[in-house]
C-alpha cells in the first residue's frame, strides 16, 4: 500500500504513532556487540528454533563434549557459499553467548537432561561458562583474553540475573553449608593445594577473598582497576587460573570459554613473531598448565579468512587440526550455515519487532507482508546479518514514506539497490591463498 497524497510525517513518528514501535526494530549493521545495553545489537535477541539443527549440534559436541568426551578445543564455522562467499554475519557470536548463558543458568543441567542424560550425570559434571573476544583495542594476547573471560564471570549479567561469579559463590555456600569468608576461602586454597603438575604460580589472594566475600560491586571494581597494559600481560591469565580454583571449590569441574574474533589474534598489525609465540601459548596454557589444563574446553569461532590468517601458527604449535572438511574433526567442528526458508527468516525478525512493540498486534510480523519477507529473505540469501539491517533499511525508508504496509513491490527495488554493498563485502581466494584442507595435509 503506498502513501496518500497528503503530506506526509517524519518516518520516526510515523513508526510510532502508526506502526506502534518505539524505534527501529533492527540493528543498522547487524553486528552482534555483546554486553552493550542496545537490545537490537547485544545477541540477546537470539532464538535457538531459527536453526535448532545447529544448535543442538553444538551443546552436543561443545557442552557434552567438554564434560563428558574431553574436547579441549572446538570449532564454530561459519563458510557461506564456500572460500569465495559471504564469511560472516551467521550469528556465531550470538550463539557462542547463548550457549554461556544458558549453561549458566543451572550449570549445564537442562542441557544435560534434554540430551538423555539424568540429575546424577548434571550434578557429577557440572559446567559453567565464560565468554571473552580477541580485539585489535584491548585483547591482542591471549593473556588478555583470559583476563576479559575473567571478567566477563565478574561482571556480566543479564537482566536481574546473577553474575557467573554469584552463582559459583552461591554453589560454595550450599556445598559448605557456610557463607562465612574464610572458609570459603580456605575451601579454593584446598583445591590449589591438590594441584601437582606446572601452574601460572599461586592464586591471587585478593581476588580469592572477593570472590567469597559476596560484595559484588567491590568484586567488579576490582577488576575493572587493573591497568589496560597490566591486563596484557602473561600474568593477567593468573586471574582466570585462580577463578577455575574457585569453580572447582564450587563443585564445577568443566569450563567452557567462547573465544570470539580469532582473526584479530592473527591480525597482520601484530608482529608474526608475537603471533606465533601467543599462538603457542594455547598449547601451553589450554593443554599442560594446571589448573587450565584440567578444566578449560575453548571453543573459538572461525570463518575462511581466519583461517588462512592463522592456520600455518596453529599447525606448528600442534593444535587440534580445524579443517571443517576433515572427517576427523567432526567431533569438535560446527558449521553454521545460511537459513533455507523465509519461514526461518521470520522467526528471526520476530523477536526484534516484538521487542520494539508498543502493543499487541495480531499480526507478529507488521508492518511486513508475507510476500515481502520471501522478497527479503531472497535478497539476503538467508544470511542473518543482511536479513537483519536490509529490514532496518526497509522500516526506515517504509516509515519515511508513510506506508501502511510494507509489500513485496516496495521491498524488492529497495533491496536490489543495496545489492552493491553485499557484493563489496565479498572475499575471493587468490591463487596464492591454499585452500582449508591444504593447509593441514598432515
């Protein structure tokens, strides 16, 4: 339906006073920035029935894996159409965060019991999680990525929810049957006491007695107080080395830390000698120092581009081999692909409009016809991140229009204008680049 004749109103109010949404529903960029307060951009919205396959596929192999099977590393994949489509933008951040957060919830339990296992299997082998990302301005180490996992158990929660951090000192008490400082803490230290093989050194103390001291807002200053370079530093992992003391003491002996953007880690700014010697560093830190060694399982996301950036360190440094087209590797690779339907385009959107909504409408998908959603699942075809800001495009320049409706025939020349920017983002292999399966011909 297009727009009357009469002058029309500012696209902002007519998406309020029209549409009923309090803003645009969805994020202009379709970037997944987690923690922030934007609920169109923190993955918060993610919905696990848009692609349940994948989903499950990934508490089986990542979270069962990490407790049951000793997986050290796992690998999230997203390829596109192959080495020369689209790479990113599949929502493995989104999905990385919402495996933490609901393996937080009840330490794995839920998981567990859907996956056939009972409460006894739950209880023995309890799991949490943590959540950290490789960035060019604060975590180029993986010291600081450590730290930032840290930190993440400190100080992320969502809603009313408990930190990480809550929860284990929670678990502590009942375990106990004391909430009194000093034997919670002496409980940790009876744990580092048990450790026989090579460690980061010993505990920080300070920040054992703040994790059991249950002030939360002196935990998180605490560690928001370490200096940006200091947070850098080899030493910094010895934050996350005493918080698996505490988890352990707590009665959770399996962590799962989701290590976003590895091809930050390989970034060409950083020296390759720095690279190879962080990369080495996983071996040391994730395979053969204690306390990490014993419960850590790191699950890192990958698409082609990391992976040329990185394979040849990881190779050398005798890392799990990641190839997604190696048999072997099944057990520990998941590869999240482009959606198949408009019906699965829908289910992702669906949680956006809801969100924005100033009331109930009877139709969950308004202001979109069908038509126009097949039109936008076609355009974008069936990748989460174009889904997502071509229907930001679409409601902005709909509303600026004054439309009652947004149709197929609005929608279509709209998207094919915006095809220049999907076609940019594009990365083709050179005759230089060997393919994934070439570099781990070992």
């Amino acid at each position: 339906m297009t727009a009357s004749s009469a002058a029309t109103v500012p696209g902002v109010v007519w998406q309020k006073k029209t549409w009923k949404l309090r803003h645009n529903p969805f994020p202009g960029e379709g970037v997944a920035r987690l923690g922030g307060e934007d609920i169109r951009e923190n993955g918060l919205l993610f919905r696990p029935d848009v692609q349940p396959d994948q989903v499950e596929e990934s508490i089986r192999k990542f979270i069962l894996g990490a407790a049951f099977d000793g997986l050290k590393f796992g690998y999230l994949w997203s390829l596109g159409g192959g080495l020369g489509g689209e790479q990113r933008g599949f929502g493995k951040s989104s999905l990385l965060q919402y495996l933490v957060e609901e393996t937080n919830k009840d330490f794995g339990q839920k998981f567990f019991i859907e996956q056939g296992l009972d409460e006894e299997d739950a209880e023995e082998h309890a799991i949490c999680a943590m959540l950290a990302s490789f960035d060019m301005a604060n975590a180029r180490s993986l010291a600081a990525v450590f730290f930032e996992a840290t930190r993440y158990a400190c100080r992320f929660s969502t809603g009313n929810h408990p930190t990480l951090a809550e929860r284990l000192r929670t678990r502590l008490i009942d375990r106990l049957g004391t909430d009194e400082q000093p034997k919670l803490v002496a409980a940790v230290y009876e744990v580092s006491d048990r450790l026989r093989g090579r460690t980061l050194g010993p505990p920080n103390q300070e920040f054992i007695e703040l994790l059991c001291g249950g002030d939360h807002n002196a935990l998180g200053r605490h560690v928001e107080n370490v200096k940006a370079g200091a947070r850098a530093r080899v030493g910094a992992a010895n934050y996350l080395a005493t918080f698996l003391l505490f988890t352990k003491a707590a009665g959770v002996p399996h962590v799962l830390l989701g290590c976003d953007q590895l091809e930050d880690f390989a970034a060409t700014s950083t020296t390759r000698q720095k690279r190879t010697v962080e990369t080495e560093r996983f071996r040391d830190y994730v395979l053969e120092l204690l306390p990490m060694a014993d419960m850590l399982t790191t699950v890192v996301t990958l698409h082609p581009r990391a992976a040329q950036a990185i394979g040849d360190m990881w190779r050398l440094a005798d890392l799990p081999n990641f190839a997604p087209d190696r048999d072997e590797n099944r057990p520990r690779v998941v590869v999240l692909e482009a959606l198949e339907t408009s019906d699965q385009a829908a289910k992702l959107l669906e949680p956006y409009l809801e969100a924005a909504r100033l009331e109930v409408n009877a139709d969950p998908m308004a202001p979109f016809n069908d038509d126009a959603i097949q039109v936008l699942f076609d355009r974008s075809h069936g990748k989460p991140r174009d889904l997502l800001r071509k229907a930001h495009a679409l409601v902005q320049q709909g509303a600026e229009r004054n439309l009652d409706v947004i149709t197929a025939e609005f929608a279509a020349p709209i998207l094919d204008s915006l095809a220049i920017v999907d076609e940019d983002e594009r990365v083709l292999p050179t005759a230089t680049t060997p393919a994934i399966e070439d570099q781990w011909a070992y």
